[in-house]
C-alpha cells in the first residue's frame, strides 16, 4: 500500500524528524460492495503473481482514513 505509507510518512515529518515504525491493522469486509450495481471487489490480492500487491476499490478513502486517524493521534 504505497499511498498509505506516503500518507504515514508525511505526516511523522511534521512532527519528528526520524521515519516512523507502524504497523496496520486494517479490516475491511468481504465481497463486492452490494451500494454499488456492478462494482468491482472490494479489494483484490490478485494483481501480481507475488500476491504482495493490493488493489483496492476506494483506495483514496482508506488513504485518507488512516492520514485523519494519524493527525488526530498527534494533535
């Protein structure tokens, strides 16, 4: 999840000068998402052989969730 890790990291640099040591928990439901007629999954590990690739449906929504979460933590 490159764009989470940008998320993160940025957001440390303001307030510390080192970079950061995290670890993410991040639980999202199964299957398509049923609000949306003929939508995607919500995630798909499948994208690359390795299975270390993620793709996700509303990518910039969860980014956005864990830079809102990592600001309310330091302010």
């Amino acid at each position: 999840m490159p764009k989470v890790s940008k998320a993160i990291n940025e957001i440390y640099k303001q307030f510390h000068s080192m970079f950061p040591v995290y670890v993410l928990d991040i639980t999202l439901p199964t299957g398509k998402n049923i609000a949306i007629p003929n939508s995607l999954e919500i995630y798909d590990v499948n994208v690359t052989p390795d299975k270390k690739t993620l793709f996700f449906e509303n990518e910039v929504e969860i980014v956005n969730f864990v830079r809102v979460c990592i600001i309310y933590w330091y302010t």
